[in-house]
C-alpha cells in the first residue's frame, strides 16, 4: 500500500468536513490526441522588457540605461528572435525552443486590468473577466465546465492546482484535484492501515481517503523517478555550460526552486487517466530595486524558470508533443528604470507559449514603440494586444472550447477579443 504523507491525509480528512482539497464538480473533453495544457502565472509583474527586450527599438537603451540588454552578438547580448525583438540571455531553453517552433513569444500584451495592485491585477488574470472581483470562480476551471465529460480521467477531475492552495483560475463548478509538496514524513504502513480501517464504515470518509491515496500515488512516482532527472537535468547543464563558452550567453540557472512541483505536474499529466490541465505559481517578480540586467536578481529568476521548463519538456517525454504551456503576468513595469535600480508598476508586459503542440518560431506583436508620445500614460509599455485572444486561441483549437462558451461564459463579455488562430499545430 502506498503511504499517504501525514499533510495530505490531514488535509483530505478535513475535505471531508468541509475543507478545500478537492473543489468542484464536471469533467473535460474526451479526443483522439489526448491534448495536455499547463498554466503558469508569474506573480509580482514580469518586466517585459528585460524578459524579451526590444533592442532594436531607439529608445529602449535610452530608458533602460545601464539595466538595458545589448542587442545579439554583443557581450551578455540578447539571444536572437527578429531584427527587433530578443530573449534575455538567461532563457536558453526557450531560445531552443524558438529555433524548434515551439515556442511563440507575445508582445505589448495585457488583460483588461489597466491599474497597478498586484491584488486586483491577479484578480483580473484569473477570474477571465475585465474587472477585478467579478466572479468568484476562475476562466479555466470555466472552460473544463463547458467541455463534455473526459470520461478517462480518474474521478472527472480534469484539472491539478499544484501549491499551496487552489488558485482562482481553477475555482469554479468543474471538479479538480490539488497537491502541495510536503516536507513531512510520510505515515507508515501500520498506522495507515488503522486508518483505513477506521474509515471503512464512512462511504464519503472512505472515499476520499481512497481519493487522496490515489493522487498522492502518481506524486509519489512522479518523485520516484527524481534521480533520473536530476540527471538528466545535470547533463543538460553541462551542455548548457559548453553552449556559455559563447559571449552572447549567461551562466545556467537550476530548475531547484520549481523541481518539486515539476515533477509531480509531469507525473498527473503523463498518467493517461489523470488531469490533461495544470496551474502553479512562480513568485518572486516583483523588482522594485536592484533589478539587474544580463546578470542580477531577474537574470537568476529567468534562468531558474527557463530550467524548469527545460525538465519540464524532459519529465514529459513523448506527451511534451500534445503539450502547450502558457506562462503570463498580471501586468508588466514602468519603461524607464527607478532611483533604485528596479521597475516599478506597469501595463503591458511579455507572455509565452511553448510546447510541442505549438506552431511556434514567432514573435506575435503589435509594437507601439518606446517614444515618450507612444508610453502608456507616459510611463509605460502601451497594451496593444489582449491577453484574452491568446487564451482564446489555445482553448479553442488544443482544447476544442466552442467559440459560444469561450465569449458568453470563459471570459464574459470579450466578443472584442477575438481569438488568435494558428497559435498550436492541427
């Protein structure tokens, strides 16, 4: 029998007096290619224009001073997409991804959210509407609501919140699992048993037990197979590292701070009777000070993410192909740098998609320009492009969401945001 760690159980016997580990109710599309889609939501706003700089814009050095990244070619320059636009030198992984058509970056985009409360602006990000606080339940878990059953997944449950707790996006009607990493030892087999015994005359206790035994089961593999990928990882470092000899590139980050959560989200999503739909958080991007450009403190914070989607892509395997992760911000910083060397609040930012299942090698922008003239209320990256077409374009053709649901009930009252088509491969 498999051990349950001792959080998870007490986490799912309070489920079964009311508590959160499990939320809701409906299923996912049933098809032919099985389609996976993982969701990553950069929390503290991402600098758009450190992550993917504009260095072919005149006025980008001028405002970003000794924080701007050089163009291609240059020491610690961008790594090349087009004549305008680059990846911070960190983002090997998706600069490879590019080169494989797997990877399109957008540009100048933004939800609706246009104020600067990192609070209101993830509410917007992940409610699907154009104001903060107007529905309680999240665009995903909204667009899972409106698909058929997925009757291969295990108990319906065709979305995985990986974290602490269960985001926004995934609230709603749709039934889904959740996971958090645990750190505490895990129960042995004896007291188990007792447990098990002691709630087989419960049918919901026991049921949920059998639930949570059941999740942790495919974490627990997904953890097993660690050491292989750590070496994996470790030997794709190494051949980063021969890659670094060349001056336009940066030293390689760790996957540390995401292994955990990776592990487990490859392990639900490669198990054919699991989730096909994933979300976690990354943290940490908020750079108000000392913000560094080719090196500092948002160079590691991109290197450790760009490693992460690395093992990602690895853990994944032969499932990466009908993959499509979508990473996005609640809202970008300001063009020009502070007195403290960092970004403060912005609008328009950067986002990605990558994956095998994208039809990438692209840069998707509708480019306002840096002039003082074209910066949005005069400090910052003008939105020219909705978040919500790109969602739109994903959910609708790797998730087959009708066009009907995705304007009347995913993203409420967007029928001017219209879908981007030809975002992932037929």
């Amino acid at each position: 029998m498999t051990a349950i760690k001792r959080r998870d159980f007490i986490r799912t016997a309070g489920l079964a007096a009311g508590s959160l580990l499990m939320t809701s109710k409906i299923a996912f599309a049933g098809s032919g290619t099985r389609p996976r889609f993982v969701f990553i939501i950069l929390r503290g706003a991402l600098d758009g224009l450190t992550a993917v700089p504009p260095y072919g814009d005149p006025y980008y050095a001028r405002l970003r001073g000794e924080v701007a990244i050089a163009a291609p070619g240059a020491a610690g320059g961008a790594l090349r997409l087009d004549g305008l636009f680059g990846l911070h030198p960190s983002l090997a992984f998706l600069s490879e991804s590019y080169g494989a058509h797997e990877l399109i970056v957008f540009h100048a985009m933004a939800s609706p959210y246009r104020e600067r409360s990192h609070f209101d602006g993830q509410d917007v990000l992940e409610n699907g509407c154009a104001h903060a606080h107007a529905l309680q339940s999240g665009w995903i878990n909204r667009a899972l609501a409106a698909l058929p059953p997925d009757r291969s997944a295990r108990r319906g449950e065709s979305g995985i919140a990986l974290g602490q707790n269960v985001p926004l996006v995934m609230r709603g009607p749709a039934p889904v699992a959740s996971w958090s990493p645990s750190h505490l030892a895990a129960l042995d087999e004896d007291t188990l048993q007792r447990i098990t015994d002691l709630y087989s005359t419960d049918p919901l206790l026991s049921q949920r037990l059998a639930d949570a035994l059941a999740t942790q089961s495919v974490a627990d593999a997904a953890q097993g197979d660690s050491a292989m990928a750590a070496a994996s990882e470790d030997n794709a470092q190494i051949a980063q590292t021969q890659l670094l000899a060349r001056p336009e590139q940066a030293k390689p980050k760790s996957a540390a701070p995401y292994k955990e959560v990776i592990h487990a989200a490859a392990g639900f999503l490669r198990s054919d009777d699991g989730p096909r739909v994933a979300v976690f958080d990354a943290l940490g991007w908020d750079t108000h000070a000392n913000e560094g450009g080719a090196q500092g403190q948002l160079a590691g914070r991109l290197g450790n993410l760009d490693a992460g989607l690395r093992l990602l892509k690895e853990e994944l395997g032969p499932v990466w192909r009908d993959t499509v992760v979508m990473i996005a911000t609640e809202f970008g910083r300001t063009a020009a740098v502070n007195g403290t060397r960092g970004t403060d609040h912005g609008t328009a930012a950067a986002a990605f998609l990558v994956g095998g299942a994208v039809r990438g090698g692209r840069v998707i922008a509708d480019w306002p320009g840096l002039s003082e003239r074209a910066l949005y209320q005069g400090r910052d990256l003008a939105p020219t492009l909705n978040l919500h077409s790109a969602l739109k374009g994903v959910l609708a053709d790797h998730l087959a969401v009708s066009a009907c649901a995705l304007d009347a009930s995913v993203f409420p009252d967007s029928a001017v945001a219209k879908a981007l088509p030809d975002l992932v491969r037929a």
